[in-house]
C-alpha cells in the first residue's frame, strides 16, 4: 500500500512537471497562479507530497488541463 501511494505521488508529479515545461513555465510562475510558492510545487514535482484536492485542480486549471471522471468499464 506504501509503494502504491508512492508511486501515485510519483506520477502525479511527473504529470505537473511535464505539463508545467510544456507550457514553459517555471515553478515559481505556477506556484504565483495557484496562490502557493515555489517549494512547494516542487515537493509536489518530486512526488515528496501529495496537493491537496482544492490545490490539484488549481493546478491543473493553471496549466491549461481537464480532468475527466468516468467509471471504469470493468
């Protein structure tokens, strides 16, 4: 389970890296957008912490993304 949650943070943040470059922004940019700073974007980035559900979708917005929710075709 800790491996699973490690690695989820992981991948979350490697999306917000990799989306944040391609939009060429910087952490700081993002981080003033999002109303946090700039270490904390990049605890989020190295999978160090997990964002807050308020924060996520700030971040998301910030960098220009969607999510969708939809149920799993099992």
């Amino acid at each position: 389970e800790e491996f699973r949650r490690e690695a989820y943070s992981y991948c979350v943040g490697q999306l917000i890296s990799n989306a944040r470059k391609q939009e060429k922004m910087t952490q700081s940019e993002l981080a003033e957008k999002v109303g946090t700073n700039k270490t904390y974007i990049s605890r989020i980035e190295k999978g160090a912490i997990e964002p807050g559900v308020g924060l996520f979708f700030r971040i998301i917005d910030a960098l220009g993304l969607r999510i969708d929710i939809v149920k799993p075709v099992v």
